[in-house]
C-alpha cells in the first residue's frame, strides 16, 4: 500500500492558530444523529459533469486500490487531532476514473443523513485526500462514518464528509450544510477561515 505524510501545514506552523490537541482522545462531531447504514444497498456515485459517470457497491469499492495517509485534523470548533493515520481510496484516482469536464470547477459531497459540503475540485487531487475506512488500522466506527468518509485534511474537518455517498461534479459552487448555516465557504484552517465573516 502506497504510504503518504501528509504535509498538511505546507511549512507553516503544524497546529493552526486558535486550536488546542486533543491528544489520543477523538471527539465526535455531529449534526444530527449517526445514520444507519446498510452496506447491502450502499453504493458511491460520482456524477455531475464527468466523462464517466461512476457507481460502486461496496464489494466494488474494496476492490479500488488503497493508499494510507498520516494527516492532522482540525475542527473549526477549536481541537485539532494530529498524526490520524487515514487509508482508503485516494481522492485523485477516483477523479482519473470519473474524467471530470474542463467546466467541472467544484464538487458536492452527499452523505447518508443528508449531509452535504463543498468544495474546490483541486483539493481532491491533493496527495492526502482520501475517501477512508479505516483510522489508525482500525475500521471506522458508526460515528466517526462508517463505513466511509471523506478525508480533506488541509482544510477544516467539517470538509471531510462522514456517511459518504458520492461526489456530484459542478460548474458553479453550491453551499453545502454549514456553508449555508454561517461556516466559511473555504476553510483554510491557518488563515483562521472559520465563519461567513472571517476573510
Ligand atoms: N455527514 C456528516 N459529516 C460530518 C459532520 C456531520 O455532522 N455529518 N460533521 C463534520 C464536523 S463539524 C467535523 S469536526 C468532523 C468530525 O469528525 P469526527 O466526528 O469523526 O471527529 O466531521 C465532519 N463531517
Ligand atoms: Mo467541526
């Protein structure tokens, strides 16, 4: 298995302004309730403006080749959670299958529950974003998003979509849960991108 450090803070101070570590501790963070998931009808689709439209049941999904990629997390709500070691499907391979358009600037994850988020097309050809099932070796649990998650770690960890269910590819930005409820559309955790009003 392809291994990766992410460098999360790129040269700058590893632990963003702002943040405490949590330590060995994980906190969970939910609107809402854990789902309920059945991995019989489970799939992942990437849609919207690509080449190749994709769906994987979850016998399809474990077949994808797996990276692991050591990253920091931090939450926007003040901890921050370093030397996560993620593994699963790198974010950029599922982009090389799918093909997305030239007009296709922006992405939309949908999740079991109805969560959704936003973002860049390019953050998910970064080497350390990754849809996980596993943390620290272990499989998720229901909380943290079994049976998948997406892993954004640059950005603050509201980006990393628990209950994933696919990606939908889009020429226009479209807010997503907490984008529409006062977050910052971006989160650039070191530029403190934390609300609407931060710049
Ligand atoms: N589907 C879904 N994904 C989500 C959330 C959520 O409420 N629903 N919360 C986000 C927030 S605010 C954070 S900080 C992280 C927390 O992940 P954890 O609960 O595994 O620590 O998940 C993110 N992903
Ligand atoms: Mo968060």
């Amino acid at each position: 298995m392809k291994r990766i450090e992410a460098d999360t803070a790129r040269g700058r101070e590893r632990v963003p302004p702002g943040q405490y570590l949590v330590g060995d501790r994980w906190p969970v963070l939910t609107y809402g309730t854990t789902p309920k998931v059945d991995l019989k009808s489970w799939d992942f689709r990437v849609t919207g403006l690509v080449e190749n439209p994709l769906r994987f049941s979850w016998e399809e999904w474990n077949e994808l080749p797996k990276v692991e990629v050591k990253a920091d997390m931090h939450c926007v709500t003040s901890w921050s959670k370093l030397d996560n070691v993620w593994s699963g499907v790198q974010a950029k391979h599922l982009l090389k299958l799918a093909r997305p358009k030239p007009e296709a600037r922006y992405l939309s994850a949908f999740c079991d529950g109805g969560y959704t988020t936003n973002l860049p097309v390019e953050e998910l050809y970064e080497e350390d974003a990754l849809f996980a099932t596993h943390h620290n070796g272990e499989p998720l649990t229901p909380d943290h998003g079994w049976p998948l998650r997406l892993v954004v770690p640059r950005l603050y960890a509201w980006k990393s979509a628990k209950w994933i269910r696919g990606i939908e590819l889009l020429e226009e930005d479209r807010p997503g849960f907490w984008e529409e409820n006062g977050y910052h559309n971006y989160g650039d955790p070191w530029r403190e991108q934390r609300y609407v009003f931060d710049e």
